[in-house]
C-alpha cells in the first residue's frame, strides 16, 4: 500500500507469461476465473486498488481493465488479447496471478457431491474449507448473473466445467463460480462447504454427480463412474445396447450416443474401434467450444495407438487448447513419444489433476510420469509419484512395469539392493515387455556392480536381442551391446549392431546414438590410428564393410587418403588408385586436388602405369600451388616421361631442380637412355666427398655406386672408372659387394665374362623404390607409401646384349660377385 492506503498492483514478467501482484496488508479473500477472453478477479475488501501499472506494461497482453463495486468487495474485470490461462499464488497477504498459455501450478481440484438432507429435498455442495463470502456478479458482455464464492489459499478450483439442470459449474483458478439456470438458487457457506439448493430441492440424482449423460446437460470427458461400469459390465450386452442406441438415436442426440459408445471401447481399451467411432461422430458434427470430449477421447485412442503426432493435433486445437486437462494429456502424449523433458514439465504435478478421472487413467498417466522423471534423472519427483500407488493400487498387468520403475528409481538415489530386487520381480513374470526390460536392468546393475565380467553380460545381451524385438527395450540392449563389443575389440560385430538397430528402428533416437557412436568408433580405428593394430587385410574389408560411416568433408577425404596408403602396403594399387582417382574426380579442387593427384600418380607409377601417371599429372595441372608441390610435381611428371620412353622431355621437365631427389632420378633417366657415362658421373655427383666419411656405405648407396662403376665400365671411360674406384674401393672391400665392385672395375671390365652377370643383375634391379624414398624423405606429404619397387622386369635400357626382363641365375665362381645384388633383388619382389 502507499501513503494512501490504496494497493498498489505491481506488473511483471516471466517469460511470455504476465505476472501481476497484489500486496494487501492482510490476507484477502479471493477469486479467479476465465469467461473466454475476459479475465474476472474478485477481492474481499473495499480497499481501494490502484491499476495504473498496467498502462506501463507494453506486451499487450491486457487490452482493458475495470475495477466494479460489489456490496462486500469488488471485482476487477481484465479484457485480454485472446484467451488466457491463470495461475494463482498466495504468499501471505500478497495476491499474484500469472497470466500465460499454460497452467504453471494447478489448483487443487474441487469436486461437486449430493447432499440429500431429506427424501423430499435434495442440495449439492462443494467441500470447501473456510468460504469467505457470496458475491453475485452481472456479465457486461454475456448479460448473465454469476454467483462468486471467495476464499483464503491455497488455490481451490474447479477443473472443467459441469452443467446440471438448474445451474452450472465454471472453470476456476480459484474460488467456486456458479452460473444459475433457476431463478431461486440459494447458495449458503459452512466451515467446510458450499451447500447449493432450491427451495423445492435440486432436479439431480447421485449419478448426475458424476456427470453421467442424461440429455439435459453435459457429462466429464472421462466419468469415473461410467468408465467403471462399462469396465465391469458384460461385453456384449452393453456393446450391443450402446450400438442400438447411436443408431436409433434422433440427429440432434446421434452425437452424444455415439460418443457414449466410444467411452465404451476406451474403458474396455478397444482403442483403435474408439478411434473409429469418434472419427464419425466428429465428421458429422463438428466439436463446438464448449464440449470438447470428443477431441479428447480420440487423442486418448491415439495415444495408445502410439499415434503421437496425431494426438497432440488434436490436444493443439483451439477448442482444447484452454481446457484444464489438456496440459496432462499433452504431457501424457510427450513421454509417449520420448520427449522426456517436457513430459516432466507438464506431468510433475499431475497427481493432484488427475484425480477426477477414472483409476484405470490415472494408473497410466501417473507411470508416464514417473517414467518421464526418471528419464531426466529427476528421482525426487518420481519418488513422490510412486507413492500414488500406495492408494491407487496396481492392476495385475502393471505389476511388471510399476517394478522397473520402482528399480530404476531405487537405482537413481543409490539403493542397488532394492532396485536389483524390483528388477528381479519383473523378471519374474516371465514374459511381456516389462519382464524383458527388467532382465536388461538387471544385467546392466549387475555389471556396474561388478557382479558381471563383461563377456557375461555381452551374452545376456545377446541372448535377449535374439528373443526380443521391436521396441524400446531391444534398441537399449543393441546400444549397449555395441558400447560393450567396441570396448572388447570386436569392431565389426559393433557395426552390424548399428545395422540392426537402422533397420528395427530408423527414426528412434536411441538408433541415432548408436549410429553416432559407431561412426566416432569408424573415425578412431581409421583415422586416429587405433585400426593400424588390426592386420591390414582385416582392417580394409571392414572399412569396405561399412563404408557408409565414413564422414563427409575434409575429415572423410583424410580417412580415404590413409585408406589408400593401407591398401598400397599390402600391394592393393588398382583399389589404391581407385579410391584416389575418385577424389580427384569427384571430391577435390585445387591446390588439395594437385597434392592428391601427386599421390595418385605415384600409385600408378608404382603399379607400372606411368602413362596413366602421366595423365593425372596433366589432367591436375594448376598455378595456384606452393613451389614444394610443384617441385614435386616435376619430379613425378619427369620419372613418368622416362619411363614412357621420352628422357629428353624427362630432362627437360626437371631441368631447374635441385637436391639429391634431383639427381638420382637425373642418373635413372640416363641410364634407360643408355647414356651410360652421363648417368654415372650424375652419380657421383650425387654422392659427392661420401668417400670421405668413415661410416660403411648402405645397402641402397652400395646399389648406386656398382651401377655408376658398370655405367663407366660400359662407355669405357678409362680415366672415370680409374677414378671412381680409387674413391670408393677401400669402401666396397668390407661389404657383401666387394667382389661385384672389383669385377665392375677392372681394366677392361665389360669384356670379362663375370661382368655380364654383375651388370645383367644390376640393370634388373629397378630404381624406383630409390626414388621414392628419396622423395619422402624430402617431401613427407607423399604419403606413408610402400617403399618396396614393383618390377614387372628390368627396366628399359638394360646393357648391352642383356636381354629385358632375363636374370641369370647360372652359378658363379666363388666368391659369387653378383650373390648381395640378388639377394636385393628378391626383397624387391612384389609381395
């Protein structure tokens, strides 16, 4: 209050949802209903209230406001944008509503009973603890009178509406708000209730209480007492009846009939004939504003059809879209669906809502909600909702499921004892969807525990993904199953996991998991490196397997790339060259397309095919790349040229390059010309004062040096052989090719006998394999390529009188001069 004495209402937000206050000095009696788009507010108190504040509030949720003096207290009528629901909070003295699309905290439900004080006169009332006053209130709009019962909190309210003979019942937030049909309806107050009455007595019998319809007004969507009887009634009769009735009935009555037999086949869970006959009736007759039961009843049958997206259409229409129930309905169908998280939000406080509806109802909404709490780890909450059975009971065929729930509860606040036993108790019932759930439970407490090495519960996965399929149970299980084959190395039995799972339950998000899983998996074993330990064989069927998790972009090309250098190491070059050509073709453009186009051409190369080596490199030509690549280029491009015959092209590509690469494929390129003097000297310019160093020469270098000294041997340079051997023969006299490199060099070597033999093996040992070497080591982006040549026979230009392809394998003199370069040439062989 302000200086004044006047309350000031104080306007705030949350959210979408407009908040106003009302901070009285004392508690006020209050009450709060809608009337379609007008907001009614009404206070025990002649206080006066100061609204100015909502002229300040610029969301327009409030299009107008008038406060209205009544003999007691005075009502504030709010006229909203469309309609709105009310949530009313009491703290204390202060009054606040919250005006919003949904109900943030419902009220508790009041409920309307018969009260016959004498046979001749029959009353009804409202158990209502303390009412504070009557109040009756002329509708501006409607023009009709409503009587207003205020009272102290906690918010108390009717849920729907109920319509009898002489009067009807409104929704409210709070308070009891009555729309009299009789013009001598009195309305008196107790300490616990509201007594209705007539002078003559009411026109209403016990069954009209609960809303059984009679023709003269309209029943609860799910009556309690009707629901019960057709549950217990003998099928064929009342089935029969109820037909007989719809068809019978007069057109003005059809509808009612017709859905009087749908309630029929709900209670007895016929779902899908419920469905049927709603679909009727509601073709024939649209549903108006004020009785939206049929919409309700056909997302029931909907739901349990498992329907969802066409039972929230209907709990989305209009004419439902206010209705006190359609907030649990819609949270009923959410965690049908999965949407655990907004089926909690909506369900978390649907034990005090649902208890107008029937038992069997309030079973199944009260289990989603526990479900949907337990789903979002919210055990608190779903303990509470447990205890609802405690009084509800448990129907024989829920026993299983209420026993999972309860385990998984007992499992989320750390009780493992007593949730193994629930699980168990589910187990017990031997078969059903629950029972398959609870050994799944069970196994996987189990594990966690201890109780289990993982090959056992691997088994009890197996064993129950094999009996049993189809829902939500089995796609847990696979998930699992595959987690636990990733974790013990059995990578293709987790793929086929995901194989399974895509094809039981494509749009599941469990499947989605699994599938993430599984490709994350696919990304360690073939792009971390985890897969290198696998033998190279196993490892490419499995990616040819299930190559469809392979990534899109950049990381997918890599993986393809180091797939290409596991299929080159196990002498796969026409699938390595297949894969990479299909990158260059499809996949890649510039510079990255030039790099892997270099990868390509070494393939071919490799594989004998420097024409098609050849035509990568053309085909991929670009300037927009660094000068390392294009050097290298060049070097792939020159060794292509040469091997198709065309060295002096070749000597030409690389003629401005540089380096020990350089050079080496500069003596090839000479030596298939049979430019025997130049291709020596350029290799002992490639090894320059090597003589010098006292480390031993290397295999490879001791290949190099014997084919520089037969290249002098063969263009009878004297004076260069004389020389070369001075260098190099106190080297070559400790190693396996000592007596090839005296053979080589002697006086007049290429007319010794033994000389045909030592340059026949040295002109069959291909360099390729040098060449690549070299250029990894200068150039390591080439790729983790086989460095073992691939001969298909001697190069060309072999020395003269040595024929292509031919290796003497005629026993020499020992010591046998030529024994090292073959054993060479046999490590060359292709694998």
């Amino acid at each position: 209050m302000d200086s004044t004495g006047a309350v000031q209402m104080q306007v705030g937000r949350q959210a979408d949802s407009l908040i106003l206050s009302f901070p009285f000095s004392v508690a006020t009696p209050t009450a709060v209903f809608n009337r379609a788009d007008a907001l009614w507010v009404v206070f025990d108190t002649r206080a006066k209230i100061d609204i100015a504040a909502l002229g300040r509030d610029r969301s327009g949720t409030v299009q107008s406001a008038a406060l209205m003096a009544l003999p007691d207290g005075q009502a504030l009528r709010l006229k909203l944008e469309r309609p709105r629901l009310a949530t009313v909070r009491i703290d204390g003295a202060t009054v606040s509503l919250v005006v919003g699309d949904q109900v943030m905290e419902a009220p508790r439900p009041l409920a309307l009973v018969r009260n016959p004080s004498s046979q001749s006169k029959i009353t009804a009332a409202v158990p209502f603890d303390d009412p504070r006053a009557v109040h009756r209130i002329v509708d501006p709009e409607a023009g009709d009178t409503l009587v207003v019962v205020t009272g102290l909190g906690p918010p108390r309210g009717f849920m729907q509406p109920q319509d009898y003979v002489e009067f009807g019942v409104l929704p409210s937030s709070h308070g009891v708000v009555l729309q009299p049909v009789a013009d001598d309806l009195t309305v008196e107050l107790g300490t616990d209730r509201i007594t209705i009455a007539r002078p003559a007595g009411l026109a209403v019998s016990a069954s009209d209480m609960v809303g059984r319809r009679t023709g003269l007004f309209r029943p609860a969507v799910f009556d309690p007492q009707l629901w019960g009887f057709d549950r217990e009634a003998e099928y064929e009769p009342r089935r029969r009846l109820l037909i007989n009735a719809a068809a019978e009935a007069l057109e003005t009555r059809r509808t009612g009939a017709r859905m009087d037999l749908a309630r029929f086949y709900l209670a007895r869970e016929m779902y899908a004939e419920a469905k049927g006959v709603i679909d009727v009736a509601l073709a024939d007759e649209r549903p108006g504003a004020d009785d939206p039961a049929g919409l309700f009843m056909r997302a029931l049958a909907n739901i349990m059809l498992d329907r969802i997206p066409e039972a929230l259409k209907d709990l989305s229409n209009p004419i439902v879209a206010s209705h006190p129930d359609a907030q649990i309905w819609r949270g009923f169908a959410a965690a049908k669906q999965g949407n655990f998280s907004d089926a909690n939000e909506k369900l978390r406080t649907v034990e005090s809502s649902v208890s107008t509806l029937p038992i069997q109802l309030q079973r199944l909404i009260l289990a989603e909600a526990v479900r949907a709490a337990v789903e979002v780890k919210n055990f608190a909450v779903a303990q509470n909702l447990l205890h609802a059975f405690e009084t509800l009971g448990i129907d024989k065929d829920m026993e299983a499921r209420i026993a999972v729930l309860a385990g998984q509860v007992a499992e989320g606040v750390g009780r493992s004892g007593d949730a193994l036993a629930d699980y168990r108790l589910a187990v017990a019932t031997l078969t059903g969807p629950d029972a398959a759930k609870g050994r799944l439970r069970e196994a996987v407490l189990r594990y966690h525990l201890g109780d289990l090495k993982r090959t056992e519960v691997i088994s009890d996965l197996e064993e129950l993904t094999t009996v049993w399929r189809g829902d939500e149970t089995e796609i847990e299980a696979l998930q699992l199953l595959a987690r636990l084959y990733t974790q013990e190395g059995r990578y293709r039995d987790a793929f086929h996991v995901m194989r399974t799972a895509l094809s039981a339950h494509p749009n599941s998000d469990l499947t989605r998991r699994i599938q993430e899983e599984a490709a994350s998996t696919f990304d360690t074993l073939f792009l971390a490196g985890k897969g290198d330990a696998m033998p190279a064989v196993d490892a490419l069927g499995l990616f040819y397997d299930f190559r469809e998790l392979t990534p899109i972009g950049r990381r997918g090309d890599e993986m393809i790339r180091r797939l290409a250098d596991r299929l080159v190491s196990v002498d796969l070059l026409d699938q390595a060259a297949e894969l990479l050509q299909h990158q260059v073709d499809h996949r890649l453009q510039g510079a990255a397309r030039a790099q892997v186009a270099t990868r390509l051409a070494i393939v071919y190369l490799m594989n004998r095919k420097p024409d098609r080596a050849l035509a990568t490199m053309r085909a991929t030509q670009t300037t927009n790349i660094a000068t390392e690549l294009r050097n290298q280029r060049l070097l792939i491009e020159g060794r292509a040229l040469s091997d198709v015959g065309r060295p002096d092209l070749a000597i030409e590509v690389i003629a401005n390059l540089d380096g020990r690469e350089a050079q080496r494929l500069r003596a090839d390129i000479l030596w298939s010309a049979k430019r025997w003097q130049a291709a020596a000297e350029q290799i002992e310019m490639m090894y320059g004062e090597r003589w010098r160093d006292w480390q031993p020469h290397s295999e490879p270098e001791r290949a190099d040096l014997l084919r520089a000294a037969i290249g002098y041997a063969l263009a009878e340079d004297a004076l260069g052989l004389d020389r070369f051997r001075e260098k190099y023969v106190a080297k070559m006299a400790d190693g396996p090719d000592r007596r090839a490199f005296e053979v080589a060099t002697a006086p007049r070597a290429a007319n010794a006998p033994e000389f045909a033999a030592v340059s026949r093996m040295v002109a069959a040992t291909d360099t390729l394999d040098s060449f690549l070497r070299d250029l990894r080591t200068r150039y390591p982006e080439t790729g983790a390529f086989s460095a073992d040549p691939q001969p298909a026979g001697p190069p060309a230009g072999g020395p003269p009188g040595v024929p292509p392809g031919t290796q003497s394998r005629a026993p020499l003199a020992d010591p046998d001069p030529t024994a090292s370069i073959r054993s060479r040439k046999v490590m060359a062989v292709r694998r």
